[in-house]
C-alpha cells in the first residue's frame, strides 16, 4: 500500500501544472514574434530606427486614405472663415456609416464632371428636396419656406447673392455657396450646366473639421445656427 501510494504522488508531481503549461505555449509565440521583427530589422539599412520609420509613414498614410485629410484652401470663395492658405482637417469618415452632410456643413468634394477637374471647398446650402430661393423680400436665402439670416458667416458687404435663382434639390445631391459670394463660383454659376449646379454626395470628400494652419487660425469649425430652424424638405413641398 505504501509503495502504492508513492508511486501515485510521483505521478502527479511528474505532470506539469497548468501555469507551466500555458507559459512553454506562449513563449514560443513571444519569441517568434519578436524574432520576426529583428529579421526584418536586419534587411533594412538602420536597423530598427527604419523599420520604426517605416511603420509611422503606413499608420501616417492610412491616415490620410481612410480617416483624415489636410487640404489646403486656394482661393478667397470662403472668405472670412477660410483664408487663402489655410490648412484644413477634412474629417472623411463624417458621412459614412450612414450619416449624411447637413446644411450649414462646410464640407471638400470632387468637382470632375460638376464644377471641375479639382477639388473644392463650399458651404452646404441645401440637401436632397430642399426649395432653395434668393432672395426673399428681405433679400436673403430662403430654404423650405425658411429665411436663413447668413451674416454670422457671409463675407462683410456681400449680398447673400447677385444672382437670383430658385431650385429644388434633386435627392442624393446638393446646392453648395461660398461664403464670400462675390468671389466664389459655385452652385448658381452652374444652373443651365448639366447636372443643375448640383453635385452629388458621393462625390464628397469629407467635411472640413478643423483649420490646423496657420497656429493663430487654429479653431474648430461648427456648423452655424442659421439653418437650425429651417424645416424638412417635405415639410414645404407636402
């Protein structure tokens, strides 16, 4: 019985205990992952210092491809709020996962085959079915039935437009202003082109979040009140 019992207890103390046996698991792993890396180290010239590099430039351009673009402003069509030179953040994951620009958004979109072979930067006027009119007897933007005061924004000693026009937004699309009206060209120059003047969401780039350049300008750009009270499309053309 004794002899028995001993040979029981040296079989139990021979097994390896359950720590032990997740450690020799995953040590392996760590050291293969780690040995992969100072493989790779090895075949560059530098060293890890460039394989560092390396992974900072890929994270630097998924970045740029998928989340974030800077875009720098060209022209003086968004005066005051964006000035020539300026450096904006264009936030490109705004409009995915079912989420759609609003009015009042400044947003960057494709202008090829609607404005032009470039990229451009205006404010959303009007989104799909709205009535989009100026000027109301005040002489002011009218959207859905619905005066827009635009002073908060509009470029000092501009009028909210020189040129009269009345439309309604095709679904899917919208009407696009700069904010410094005598000097931008934008969705009223357009009207008689194909297309409306229009242009349709999925030619949007992203919404411009924030301007980065220069530090004094640095600030974050939210979309005004004006258009807060303005009703739903289907709620002016019943």
């Amino acid at each position: 019985m004794d002899t028995e019992a001993q040979h029981v207890e040296r079989d139990r103390s021979s097994r390896p205990s359950v720590s032990e046996e997740i450690s020799d698991t995953e040590g392996p792993e760590g050291r293969s992952r780690s040995a992969l890396v100072q493989r790779l180290a090895d075949r560059l010239p530098g060293g890890r210092i460039t394989l560092t590099l390396l992974v900072c430039l890929l994270f630097l351009f998924l970045l740029g491809t998928f989340v974030v673009q800077p875009f720098e402003i060209p022209s003086s069509s968004m005066q005051p709020g964006l000035r020539i030179g300026d450096r904006v953040l264009v936030n490109k994951l705004a409009y995915r996962f079912g989420a759609e620009p609003q009015r009042g958004d400044v947003v960057v979109f494709d202008g090829t085959g609607y404005f032009g072979d470039a990229d451009y930067v205006k404010r959303v006027v009007g989104v799909g079915g709205d009535h989009v009119v100026c000027c109301d007897k005040e002489g002011r933007v009218a959207v859905n039935g619905r005066s827009v005061d635009e002073t908060a924004f509009l470029y000092a000693g501009d009028r909210p437009s020189g040129v009269p026009f009345d439309v309604v937004v095709p679904d899917g699309t919208l009407f696009l202003l700069g904010d410094h009206r005598d000097d931008s060209s934008d969705s009223r120059d357009r009207l008689g082109s194909p297309g409306g003047g229009m242009v349709p969401v999925e030619q949007v780039i992203g919404r411009a979040d924030w301007i980065a350049w220069p530090a004094g300008h640095w600030t974050r750009l939210e979309r005004p009140d004006a258009y807060a009270r303005v009703p739903a499309a289907d709620g002016a053309h019943g």
